[in-house]
C-alpha cells in the first residue's frame, strides 16, 4: 500500500520528464512527420521498450553499477552520441541527395506504408536511442528510489512504476504523433519537408555532440 500513497508525486514527475525535448521526442516527431501516426508507433514503442529495459536493469541494480562505472559509462556515452550523430547525418545527407539528385529518401512514404523491414528499423532506432542514453542510467538511478517503498521488494516496485511510466509516456508520445500526423500533408510538401529533415537532422547531430562532451 506504500506505493500507492506515492504514484500522485510520481506521475507528476513523469508527466514533467515525457514532456521535455530530447531524442526520443525528436525522432517521434520527425517519424510522424514523414510517416503518419502508423508509421510513428513502432519508434514510440521502441523508446518506451528501451525505458523499460533500464528500469529493469535498475530494479536489479545493475543500472546503478553502469552509473558508477566510469568505462561503461564513457562506452554508453560514446554510443548514444555516435547513434544520434549517425542518424542526424542521415537526415542531413538525405537532404543533400534529393537536392542534388531529385531523389526522395527512403522514409518517404505515404502515411501508413510501413514495411516491416521498416517497421523494425524504426522501432530499433527507439530502443537503441534509449539504450545508448548514459543519462538514462542516472536518471533511473536516481530517480526510482525516491517512489521504492523501504518495504517489500524494491524490484517488484520498480517494475510497477516502470510500467505506469510507459504506459503514460507511450499515450503522451501517440497523441503528440497524432497531432504532428494531422499537418501531415503540409510536412510532406518537398520544400517544407526538406526544412524539416534540416532541422531534425542538426537537432540530432547537436544532441549526439552534447552527449559527446557532456559528463555525468
């Protein structure tokens, strides 16, 4: 009964944390954008899935032996920025080739055309980006103990909030997707679109550079 005295504080917070930029919003947005509401879901369950694999790691404490770790957090760090600056110049290099070219890219389709190739590449891409995400460690490190009742077990806790906390990330993520997907035909204009992979393909590249040079 603890837990439940704590999961108004809890959600809160959760709400606060879904709501702030960072990766996974901008790789939802930019999937949105270029691909619909259906073609966004696979990359918010796969941000969601990656948030669930470090809550489990956390509940069984080997999310905080990664926080403490100063090689496994340069080797996390090292990923998580080499994954955004890949896929940040991809979206880069994406607009340069149909510039030059005429050539669209490949993650431009009509709305709902997800094949499953590409339904797996996208979901991939959230898991990894959560995955690679030192600060992630931290954060669960940090954060979950503050709701973990002193009573009872600390992992089946965790998992409980773990679960509400993708559970509401996932429908905050889908109804940003939904609204992003309603200007659909408005991003997908070549101008527009093309601006749009500028700005989401520098945004990504700046975050993998932050978390190059950033430290704990």
């Amino acid at each position: 009964m603890e837990i439940v005295g704590t999961l108004p504080a809890f959600l809160g917070a959760v709400l606060l944390i879904a709501a702030s930029p960072g990766p996974a919003m901008a790789l939802i947005v930019r999937r949105a954008a270029l691909r619909g509401l259906r073609g966004a879901v696979p990359t918010v369950l796969g941000v969601e899935a990656g948030l669930f694999v470090w809550a489990l790691l956390a509940g069984a404490g080997l999310a905080a032996l990664v926080a403490a770790s100063e090689v496994a957090y340069l080797v996390l760090r090292i990923t998580g920025a080499a994954v955004l600056l890949y896929l940040g110049g991809r979206a880069l290099l994406g607009v340069w080739r149909e510039r030059r070219t005429g050539v669209l890219p490949a993650d431009v389709t009509a709305p709902g055309e997800t094949p499953r190739h590409g339904w797996w590449t996208a979901f991939g891409e959230g898991v990894v980006v959560q995955l690679a995400n030192p600060k992630l460690a931290v954060f669960m490190v940090a954060f979950y103990p503050q709701f973990v009742p002193v009573t009872g077990s600390p992992f089946a806790a965790t998992m409980v909030l773990a679960t509400l906390q993708v559970t509401v990330e996932i429908g905050l993520y889908l109804g940003l997707a939904a609204g992003v997907a309603r200007a659909g035909e408005w991003f997908r204009r070549p101008r527009i679109r093309r601006r749009l992979e500028a700005v989401s393909g520098t945004v990504l590249v700046a975050l993998g550079l932050r978390v190059a040079a950033s430290g704990r």
